[in-house]
C-alpha cells in the first residue's frame, strides 16, 4: 500500500467516523429519551439563539478549538472537520429521522445511539488525523494518565452538569449515555486505531 492509498484509506476512516458519530447523536435525540449530555448543553444554546442543535454543536466546538490549544493538544484536519461534520449530520438525521411515536423504535434510537457514536469515534480518531475538540480533551486525559473510558466519563458527567444548569432534557437516555460512552468508545478504538 502506497503512503497516497494510507492517506486516502485514513481520509475514508475520518469521514465514515464522522457521519456514524453524527448519526448516533441524531439517534438519541430522535430518541427524545433525554439528549448526550454535550447535547443537553447545545440545545440550551440552541433554544437560548434560535439555532438548531447542530448549529451549536459547531459554535460550541470551535470554542473548545481554543481549549485544546491551551493543553497544547494536536490537531489536524479531524478536529476541523469534526467542528463541521457533525453537526450537519445530527441536523440532517433529527430532520429525516423526525418524532417517532413508536416507543420501541424510540427505545432502540436511544440505546443503540451511543454506540454508534463510539464506532464512529474508533473510526475517526483512529484515523489518527486529529481528534475533534471534545475527544481531543478525552485523549489529553489519558496522555495525562487517566483511561480512556474515565477521561470520557468524566468529561460526559461535566456537560451533564453544565447542561441541567441550563435546563437542558435529561432523562434515562442521558444516563445511559454518560456509563455507556466510555466503555464503548475504548473498545471501538482498540480495534479500529491505525497505528
């Protein structure tokens, strides 16, 4: 395999991430179970500016950009795309996905949601062409010594916390997520990472 055909394959690994991570965090809000934590905090912003929620997720992101400069955390064309990709993915998937009323079609929105946001995340960081700005925090954790799944719970439990301050919809959903990102994100990465 020629550098160029790596390159590429890792170019396809970022942006297949990057729509399954979108489309499991639209799945949740699909859901309406209560919203990913980080998602409790965009919809207050969303509901605050007249936004829709994936306009948020990519203010918000872009201002954590700056936090990882602060850490001094790499970045690459993953963390940029990250900031833009999503957030159009969850907005289009919210809008095809609509309001379901089959409460079994709901429940299976809100548990399969994050893990296929971890699949995606296993995809895209593994890429290794920069984590986006929420993951790049996780992995500063851990170059810092804490876990993976205990740099992304603690980190999911902070925008909980934030995110009930603003009166974001939590629910059972939101539980779920916060203890089931972490493990889940660690087994995807373990078996998708390139290097």
């Amino acid at each position: 395999v020629t550098n160029h055909t790596s390159l590429s394959l890792r170019y396809l690994r970022l942006a297949v991430g990057l729509v399954f991570f979108g489309v499991g965090l639209g799945l949740v809000v699909i859901g309406n179970f209560g919203l990913p934590p980080w998602d409790i905090f965009h919809q207050g912003l969303a509901e605050q500016t007249s936004l829709t929620i994936g306009i948020a997720m990519i203010l918000v992101g872009a201002a954590l950009l700056i936090a990882l400069v602060v850490l001094k955390e790499p970045m690459g064309v993953g963390t940029l795309a990250n900031v833009l990709v999503i957030g159009l993915v969850v907005d289009a998937t919210v809008t095809i996905g609509g309001s379901p009323t089959n409460s079994l079609l709901r429940v299976a929105c809100t548990f399969f949601g994050p893990i296929v946001v971890a699949l995606g995340s296993g995809f895209y960081i593994g890429a290794r062409l920069g984590p986006g700005p929420r993951d790049g925090l996780m992995t500063a954790l851990d170059r810092r010594g804490l876990a993976i799944w205990k740099a992304r719970t603690v980190i999911e439990g902070a925008a909980l916390a934030g995110g009930l301050t603003m009166g974001g919809t939590i629910g059972w959903g939101t539980l779920w997520f916060v203890v089931s990102i972490g493990p889940t994100v660690q087994f995807f990465l373990r078996r998708l990472d390139t290097a």
